[in-house]
C-alpha cells in the first residue's frame, strides 16, 4: 500500500517536473513573442499554471519525504492501524459495515474508505477484534463492535 502510494505520487511528480521544465517554458515563450503581455490572456494561463506546478510538486515532495519515514513494521498487525480493513457491527441496528482506513490526503477514496484522522478512523485505531468502538457523533454517540480485521500486514 506504501510502496503503491510513492510509485503514484512519484509518477505524477515526474509528470508535472515535465510540464514546468519543458511545456511551460515553452508556452511562455510563444506568449511572449506574442507581444504586449499586460493583454495577453495566454501569457498569464500559462504563469498561473507555473505556479499552480510548483505548489503541487512542493505538496507531492513533502508528502514523498512523510512516506519514506513510514516504517511498515512499527504498524501493529494485531490492531487497527494504517492500511487495515475493519469490519463493525452497530450495536444498535446491527448492519455490518467495513471500513478501511487510509491516508488523510488520498485522492482516490471508494466506498467505506476513511482516513486515520476522521473521527470513525479515530474512533477505530488501536483496536481489536472483540472491542467495542464508541463513535461520538453531533447528534448521537454509536456503538460498534469490531468483527473482522486485516492489517496492511495480512495484503
């Protein structure tokens, strides 16, 4: 999951390297040779998506360098952790729901994705099959038990 996480990441900062090393310069430069830049509406796109590039490569980077201290052994295989899949039962109406918990800044979220820092992703971490979850929510608090779990260790 890490490792598929940094070769997604480090494929799109490769891209967007490209586009301001190359494809902007040159677009830059066409709009220049166009004339008065102060009306020049293709001169100004193309700066506002320099910066645009820049700011994403800077979060890609960051994000890049976060990953690389995750060290995949201290992540609990017997508790819920970073990777895992969880499935719950509510106490109350007991429907099984799974939830699989991710990180913060994922830009691909399917059905029963959280992140670690969402208040169900919250409620969930450490726990163990067996244990009883209290999720606080504004207009109740819901109690859940853990059924299953997989760990990023069990993939």
């Amino acid at each position: 999951m890490i490792e598929a996480l940094k070769e997604k990441l480090g494929a799109e900062v490769e891209k967007l390297r490209h586009e301001l090393n190359i494809t902007l310069p040159a677009e830059i430069r066409r709009a220049v040779e166009m004339g008065d830049l102060r009306e020049n509406s293709e001169y100004k796109s193309a700066l506002e998506r320099q910066q645009f590039v820049q700011a994403r490569l800077g979060h890609l980077t960051s994000r890049l360098s976060k990953l690389s201290t995750i060290d995949p052994a201290q992540i609990p295989a017997d508790s819920v952790g970073l990777g895992s899949r969880v499935v719950v039962v509510c106490q109350d109406t007991k429907v099984k729901e799974t939830y699989h918990l991710v990180f913060g800044d994922s830009d691909d979220f399917e059905d029963g994705h959280v992140t670690m820092m969402s208040p169900i992703g919250r409620s969930l971490l450490g726990k163990k099959v067996g244990d009883l979850v209290l999720l606080k929510l504004p207009a109740r608090t819901r109690k859940m038990k853990i059924v299953e779990l997989a760990t990023i260790h069990d993939t």
